[in-house]
C-alpha cells in the first residue's frame, strides 16, 4: 500500500529525532509512504529510510500551508500512485486531506 500523510510535526525533519525514527520505521510497514509536513521555509525534501519521503510546504504564512500541502500532495498522486490519504487532525491537514480527495475523485476509489 501506498500512503500519503499530511501532518504538523516538523521534528521528522530533525535528524536523529524520536519522531523521525518513528517514521522511519513506518515505513517499513507500507510500499511507499511519503508524509507532507505544514513548515515555514527553510526545509528541503528528503528521503528517509527505503521507502519514506518528506515534504516540506515551505510556507511563508501558516494559513497557506493547507494549499501548499494540497498542491504538494496532487503532484505526490500523480507521480507515484497513491492507494490511501491519511491526515494528522481534523483542521487544516484535514482540509488538505478533503480536497486532495475532491479533487482525484476522478481516479476511483484508488488514487493511481
């Protein structure tokens, strides 16, 4: 299974954290896992582990991140396939969720 995630917690980016290493072995439990983080600028995208990636927003102000997170997650879709969407909480990750989803409906009940 492919997943997408999109969540707060920019100490994934921190190398060595507890919540990286958390992620890290995440995915070892799925085909791909790839996890869009809401940051202000200043990250990069990174690959951790064998098949877990990171995306930064970027966000220069905190009520954009919902966008970026959506435009981030559409080009993630189109890529690479995605067979589920998960979110972090039910506010702004949960509407990046709901409109990544409104706007694959298209693609059935898988995102591929």
């Amino acid at each position: 299974m492919k997943l997408l995630v999109v969540g707060t917690d920019k100490n994934i980016f921190t190398a060595g954290s507890e919540a990286r290493r958390r992620v890290a072995a995440y995915g070892g439990l799925f085909e791909e896992l790839h996890i869009i983080v809401f940051t202000p600028c200043g990250f990069s995208p990174v690959k951790i582990g064998a098949n877990a990636w990171l995306y930064p927003t970027n966000s220069h102000f905190w009520f954009l991140a919902p966008a970026g997170a959506v435009g981030i997650g559409l080009a993630v879709i189109r890529a690479r396939g995605i067979d589920a969407i998960s979110v972090q909480d039910p506010a702004e990750s949960g509407l990046s969720g709901w409109l990544l989803k409104k706007k694959t409906q298209d693609y059935g009940d898988s995102y591929k």
